[in-house]
C-alpha cells in the first residue's frame, strides 16, 4: 500500500463539476459528497490546531508569569539560602541571571516558531478549503508577520521585570 500525495488525492475534487457523456452525474454527486466531508474534516483538524495552540499559549504563560517569581519568592524568603549566595562572587551571579535571561529568551522564540508552524499548517488547510470551495485563498491566511518579535519581547519583559524584582530583593542583602 502506497502513501499518495494529499494534493495528488484532492485534486480531482478541486475540478469543477461537469456532466460527463453517459450520464455520470450520480459520480458528480459522489464527488460533492467527499467534497464536504473532506471541508468539514479539515474544519475539524483547524479547530484542533487552534485548541493546541490555545493550550499551548496557557502553559507558556502560567511558566513564564509564575516560575521565575516564584524562585525568586524562595530565595527571599529562605535565609539559609542568603548565607550561601553571600559567597558568590557577584560577577558568578550576573552570569547565572545572563544564562537564564537568554535561555528564557530562547523560551520565547521556541514559542514563536511552534506557533508559526501551527498557523501555517492552519493556512495550508485553509487553502485547501479554498480549493474546493472555489474561493481565492489569499483572503483566509492568518498574517503572522510580527510573531517572532512579539513572543521575543514578551519574554524579555518579563526578563526584566524579573531582574529588577531581584535586584530590588538582593541589592540590599549583598551590597547594602
């Protein structure tokens, strides 16, 4: 059993209907029938996609919003803790937060593209339907020009914020 080409399989259904001779047109009927249910499978697989990324979205938040204040809640509130930092040499501790600054950047463009690559599946799917629906696919694609820099600056907000909180917290225990 070979694996056809999804393009290769639709593309007889892309073909606008005609009455063939000898009177085909239950065939027609057919093909208008797999015509609909392919659009409402696709719908589906949209709709699904869409759910995903939704979900995704929730979790990169709830990380990105909680995780880093929470460590960052720890550490004030842990004095045994102070004691230990208090032996690193500050230079030690600008690399560590620059480690976790990019890596929480990093974060942020890994999000980017998993959310890239689902909106241009999306629109593949949209063009599909397109297809077979005779309209002009252009006007169904989700723009995502500015995507990238977005979740890049999300994420470096919150980097930020992060660093000013512990500056706030740590400056008056380390340089005071």
């Amino acid at each position: 059993m070979s694996e056809e080409d999804p393009q290769s399989v639709t593309s007889d259904l892309i073909e606008p209907d005609q009455d063939t001779p000898g009177g085909h047109a239950a065939t027609n009927k057919a093909k208008q029938d797999l015509r609909i249910a392919l659009i409402q499978h696709i719908s589906k697989e949209i709709e699904k996609a869409t759910d995903l990324l939704s979900a995704q979205r929730t979790r990169n938040n709830l990380f990105t919003a909680v995780g880093p204040f929470l460590i960052l809640a720890v550490l004030a509130t842990n004095a045994i803790l102070f004691e230990r930092l208090k032996n690193v040499p500050s230079g030690i501790l600008f690399a560590i937060f620059f480690v976790v600054v990019t890596l929480y950047l990093f974060l942020g463009w890994l999000s980017a593209k998993i959310e890239e690559t689902i909106w241009d599946q999306c629109n593949a799917w949209r063009t599909r339907i397109a297809q077979l629906t005779g309209e002009a696919p252009g006007d169904l694609e989700f723009p995502r020009r500015y995507l990238t820099v977005v979740y890049l600056l999300i994420y470096a907000c919150f980097s930020l914020l992060f660093g000013f909180l512990a500056l706030l917290i740590l400056y008056p225990i380390f340089w005071g």
